[in-house]
C-alpha cells in the first residue's frame, strides 16, 4: 500500500442474485442503495425507523422487506452484504464491527474507513465501464 492510503480496492463484480443485503437507514441514499441492488437481484431488507416515500413503495409493492425500527446487534444475521446509509457514526461503526466479525461485505457510504468493499451505483456505471474497458485493454484481452 502506498504510504497514506488507506484502503486499495480491488476491482470485483459480485453475484447478488437471491443473496441477503441489509440495508441500514431509510434516507435517500439508502433508497439509491436500495435500487442499485434490487437491479442486480439481490433480497434486500431495510432496516429503518423512518424511510422516504420510495422505499415505502418498494416495501407495498413487495419487492423488498422492511423493519421499522433501528439497529440492533445480530440485524445481519446471514448477509451477504451490508449497507450502512445513516447520520449516526455510532451505528455506522456499529453495523462495520459487526459484519467484520462476521465476514459479511460492508459499505458505509463516504466512509471508507468503515467499508470493506465499495458500492458503485447507477451513477457509476460509466466510471465503472471505462475502467473496465482500459483494464481489459491493458491485458490485452479486450474484444
């Protein structure tokens, strides 16, 4: 690692399909999160005293499950992944120190301290497209 980094990310794709993700927080980055991962067909429960009218949605239209309700220790039970998306500090490193000691993936949005993985969205797609292009470039494996 070159001096002053703190993480060194490794570029991976993940099947999410059928896996549990558990969503922290109900705000709109939760919400983002949320769709992002439904996109890539992973069962998604938010967990949330309060969440926007669009994971309500989600919630009526039975796509996702929904714990109305804050974090408690032993909420990831068997995640795959989880997403921590709230103001709270506290449960941000909550939520972190939980799913290390589980191995489970977890991503605090802007804190990449508290992450283990990072979360690209909808939004950085084409960020992730062009990386992958130049990668492949660069092994000379592109088509």
């Amino acid at each position: 690692m070159v001096e002053g980094e703190t993480h060194r990310y490794c570029p991976a794709v993940l099947d999410c399909v059928g896996r549990l993700a558990v969503v922290i927080g109900g705000g709109s980055v939760a919400e983002r999160t949320i769709r992002t991962l439904l996109g890539h067909g992973a069962d998604v429960n938010c967990i949330a005293p309060l969440v926007t009218p669009g994971i309500d949605d989600l919630v009526a239209e039975g796509r996702i499950t929904h714990e109305d309700r804050g974090y408690v220790r032993g909420d990831l039970g068997a995640a795959f992944l989880a997403i921590s998306a709230t103001d709270s500090v506290e449960v941000d490193r909550a939520v972190y120190q939980e799913a290390e000691g589980q191995g489970c993936l977890v991503h605090v949005p802007g804190a990449p301290e508290l992450s283990n993985f990072a979360l690209l969205d909808d939004a950085d797609e084409d960020w992730s497209r062009e990386r992958g292009a130049a990668a492949a470039a660069a092994s000379g494996t592109e088509d």
